[in-house]
C-alpha cells in the first residue's frame, strides 16, 4: 500500500492524532529491558519519537521511503527503509537485529496491512524472552459533535466501496484480528482495548487527515472526488464557527508477549 501514501506523506506527518507521553511510559513499564525498541511501518516516525524517550535504541522501518523522507530525526532512532521486496530472512540482518534482542516492537494504525503470519512470525522471534512485549493500536472514527458526527458519517458511508478488504479489521476496532501473544493487561486478541485520544484541531486540519485516507485516494485514481465542494461545504457547516474544536479519536490496542515465554 506505500503507493497510496508517496504523495500524502507532509499530511500524514501533520494530521494525525498524538498519543501522550504517559502512554509511551505504560509500554515501557511492561518491559523488563530497555535496550532496543522497533517501531514497525513507522511513516512519519510519530510512535517511534515517543518510544525513544524511554528506550536507548528505536529501528523505525517502513516500506515507504517517502514517509521516511519527513520523518523527524532523533539521536536514539534509526529510521531504515523496508522494501517490500526485502525476504524475511534478510529482515533481521538489514536491521542489525538479533534473534531475542528486541524489548519492545509497537505498531501504530499499519497492522492490518501486514502479512500477518509472517509479521507475527518475525515479531516472536525479535522479542526478548523473556519480558519482550509488542504493541499494536489504531483508531476508526471520530466524534466531534452530534451535528458533525451525522454529517461525518453520511460522507464516510460513501467511502466504503473504496477500502481494500484489509481495512475491516480497521473498521471492527481489531476484534477480529488473529493477537497469537499473550495479554498484559492492554487488550488482547478479541477483546481490544477500547480508548478516545483527544486533540485540538482545525477542520482544514481534520480535513488534512481525512484526505490522507487510501480510500480517498483510490477513489481518485479511479476518477471518483469523494470530497467535492459540496462534500466539504456540508462538513463546514457542521463543523460550525469555532476555529479549533477538540476532536476525539476512537481508538484500540493489543499488547502481549510470546506465548512461549517462560514464566517468573
């Protein structure tokens, strides 16, 4: 899918909701090291610059060179370009990764992309054991207001018919998504975490993110403008007057360590 996003990386780097500093300081309390982090389809390296405040090393990879490109530099992160021609034997090696090394692996708003057998694969033999944990989380929807909320779902309705089938477990908040890890108390597979990230946001910078979507996108190439002048005039005006409106995301998480680990 790095396609999809070549062009929208600056809008991926500005229009996505933060995660506090508190949250990054809850992964790391559930690792027993803090050695090495790997933050998996990186994009703008959002995760891996809160990660890096509690871990000495983060590899941030993506299969997107263009999202690299307007990553923020960081002394403890290593940003490496994952082509998605790279063979999973040549993974660890390109990293500079061992077998067992890695304390902490996050995934944010990417997993459902991913060749899940292979990464979950990958991701078991990265993790320390033991007390190597992996993070996944991403988010579906928005709320704003009882206005804009039924205008926002009006439009998104609109943009079903676009998504690559992947995205359902987007949609269903990953209850449906295969978690072989065992829990540590942020979700585990078939019961997320459920969580509201808040932000304070402009609509042309909620409109930001909302263009980033691949379905936005796919549509567009194939000549459909879901978001036509009277799309986002209707959005306006349910948006209201105010400038800046603090927007709550809906999001959810997954948190485990290898089933095999031997326990304390």
């Amino acid at each position: 899918m790095a396609g999809l996003f070549e062009e929208q990386s600056e809008l991926y780097a500005s229009a996505r909701p933060n995660y506090s500093t508190e949250w990054y300081a809850k992964f790391a309390s559930l690792t027993m090291h803090h050695k090495l982090a790997w933050d998996v389809g990186t994009g703008n390296g959002q995760a891996a610059l809160g990660v890096a405040e509690h871990y000495e090393k983060v590899i941030a990879t993506d299969i997107s060179a263009a999202q690299l490109r307007v990553a923020t530099p960081h002394p403890n992160i290593h940003y490496i370009h994952t082509p998605i021609s790279t063979p999973p034997d040549g993974l660890f090696p390109l990293l500079g990764i061992d077998v067992g090394s890695v304390d902490l692996i996050t995934v944010a708003q990417a997993i459902h992309w991913f060749d899940l057998p292979l990464f979950f694969s990958l991701a078991s033999r990265a993790l320390r054991k033991p007390g190597g944990v992996i993070v996944i989380w991403g988010y579906n929807d928005v709320s704003v207001s009882p206005a804009f909320d039924a205008a926002f779902r009006r439009f998104h309705s609109t943009t079903l018919p676009f998504w690559d089938s992947r995205i359902r477990y987007l949609f269903d908040a990953y209850r449906s998504l295969p978690f072989p890890f065992e829990g540590v108390g942020l979700g585990f597979e078939g019961e997320p975490k459920l969580l509201d990230l808040e932000k304070e946001v402009s609509f042309e910078g909620l409109m930001a993110m909302v263009r980033s979507w691949s379905a936005i996108l796919t549509a567009e190439e194939r000549g459909v403008d879901l978001l036509d002048e009277k799309v986002v005039g209707e959005l306006k005006e349910a948006w209201g007057d105010q400038v800046v409106r603090k927007v709550i995301y809906k999001a959810f998480m997954l948190a485990g360590k290898p089933r095999f680990e031997v326990q304390r």
